[in-house]
C-alpha cells in the first residue's frame, strides 16, 4: 500500500487523537462534502450527512497517521543532532553565563 513505519517508530508514544493535523484533515473533508453538493445543486448542510461523516472521519484518520508520521520524522532528526553534537563537543560549548553586575558593567546609558 505504501506508508509503513519502520519497527524504531512504534517506540514513540502515540499521539493524542486530537491534533492539529487531523482537525485540519477532518475540516477539508468536511468541506470537500460540502463543495460536492453544492457543485450537484443540493442542500449543502441537509444532504449526504452519512458521506460528511464518512469524509471528516477519513480526513481524522489521515491526519492521526500524519502526525505518526511527522513525530517519528522529528525523533529521528533530533537523535540524529544529538548523537553529532556528542561527537563534536569543541563546536558546541557552553558559553559562560554574566552576572548581573557585569550585565550592568557593559550597559552605558545615553547622556
């Protein structure tokens, strides 16, 4: 079929079923019903509720997999940082932080 994620995935926690992509889905569906019986001269709101339910639950679903989607993409791009920043301490060092007297010492106000 296509989209499978890899066996490392199923170790994210799942995400909630309300998210931002699967409103968003949902919402296109919805409107994508809509839109078909406006375009067949009916009823927008009345009509085909079983094909409107049937069109937001199918856009939930896609957005629910979509976010499995981009949460394994983020896991694997911030593990993929985390293990170059382990191999390169000398780039990343930790500045050291002023005190506020010294933040005050480098502030000279106009006069």
């Amino acid at each position: 079929m296509g989209l499978v994620l890899p066996d490392e995935a199923k170790v994210l926690p799942p995400p909630g079923i309300a998210n931002r992509n699967s409103a968003w889905l949902g919402l296109a569906g919805w409107c994508t019903a809509m839109v078909h019986n406006a375009l067949n001269r009916r009823p927008a709101m009345k009509s085909g509720v079983h094909r409107q339910i049937l069109l937001v639950t199918i856009g939930w679903f896609l957005g629910y997999h979509l976010t499995k989607l981009e949460n394994y993409t983020f896991a694997n791009a911030d593990r993929d940082m985390e293990e170059y920043i382990r191999l390169h301490p000398d780039r990343f060092q930790e500045k050291e932080k002023k005190t506020f007297s010294e933040i005050l010492e480098d502030f000279h106000p106009i006069r």
